[in-house]
C-alpha cells in the first residue's frame, strides 16, 4: 500500500533507509577525510521519523545558531536535502581549510561562509551519488544556497515546503567522528510523498 506520508512507514521501511542512510554517510565521511586529509569516520546513523519539535530537540536548541546548506532535488526525486553544521564541526573543518576557528557563527567572514557551503554541498553530493546508484533513480541537484540562522528557523523551511503533505521531517542523526572526537551534525534528506514512495517500490518494500 502507497504510503500517504513519512508516518505511514513502517518498521520495515525504516530499516531500509536506514541501510541506504548508513552507506551514503559513509560516503559523505569518505569525502570529508579525503578533503581534510585526515580519518573521518562516521557512527551508525539513525533514522528517524519526527515532528518539528522532536527533530529540533534531537539536533539541539530552538534558538542555537547554526549554518546550514540546502539543495533541491529533481528528476526522479523531487524534494530537499539540508546539512546542518553545529559550531564544533564546522571549526575543525574551517582550522584545517583556511587555519581560523570562530568563537562564534556571527563572526564567520566570507571566506569561511563560502568554505562551509562548498562542505555541506560535498557531503550532500557524495550522499545522494551513493543513495542513485543503491536505489537506481536519477537526482539532479541544485545550486547550494547556505544561511546562518536559529535552528529553529531552518528547520521551518521543509515544513514550509511540505506541509500540505506532511507534518513530519525524515531525520538521519549520525556523528562524524575526527581526532577521536564525535562532531555532531544533522542532515535531512525530505522526498516528497510520490518520490519516497517510488524509492520504496524499486527498494521492493512496497
């Protein structure tokens, strides 16, 4: 039966995008070490099924600043992708690319802005490269636009854009693990309903 929104999934489905979440992070995390030159390794994510509130608390705080980049889908899926930085990863991130760290998201200059967009359009390419070729569709993706601003605030943009088909975001939580520390982050891969429901067809879950 076609699902109607995210909750009508199943613990069956879950699973299954919880396979395919687990490698496209892993391919996320290989890009990111390659670029920074060093181990990046990546815990079992989660894949979740949340309202608006829940999501927020599971990233962090309503009114905590952080930098994300969203990108359009197309093509066989249409929807959103939208990484989330937190400050402790984007600093070590940011150390390594231009040598600067930030108390701060407030005081990011244009070069550190420009080098966070261009890493979550990275990690969110080599996420999707992996999720076509397990599922067999074609995405085409976006130009990345990026914005500093509450979570709570970036996290209305997909309910905005959703909203008429569900009220719930489809959450994968995993940590990126560099120089032994986790580094929390959070990204949001938000099909829309006719979308996930053909991934779930070609998936033979449906």
């Amino acid at each position: 039966m076609k699902l109607k929104s995210y909750e009508d999934m199943n613990l069956q489905e879950l699973d299954v995008m919880k396979e395919i979440s687990s490698i496209g992070t892993s391919h996320a995390a290989t890009s990111l070490s390659k670029l920074l030159q060093k181990e990046v390794r990546i815990s079992i994510p989660e894949v979740n099924v949340l309202g608006y509130e829940q999501t927020v608390n599971k990233i962090g705080d309503i009114e905590e600043l952080v930098a994300a980049t969203l990108v359009q889908m197309s093509n066989e899926v249409e929807g959103l992708m939208l990484f989330i930085f937190k400050l402790d990863l984007a600093n070590v991130v940011l150390e390594k690319l231009i040598g600067r760290t930030y108390e701060s998201f407030q005081d990011l200059d244009e070069l550190a802005y420009s080098a966070l967009e261009e890493i979550g359009n990275i990690i969110i390419c080599s996420y999707v490269n992996a999720f076509t070729q397990l599922v067999g569709v074609e995405i085409d993706l976006s130009v990345p636009s990026s914005t500093l601003n509450m979570l709570g605030g970036i996290l209305t943009v997909p309910i905005a854009e959703y909203g008429y088909e569900t009220d719930k975001l489809m959450y994968i939580n995993a940590e990126f693990i560099i120089d032994g520390r986790k580094l929390s982050d959070g990204l949001l891969m938000l099909p829309d309903i006719p979308s996930l429901n053909s991934i779930l067809e070609k998936l033979g879950v449906i």
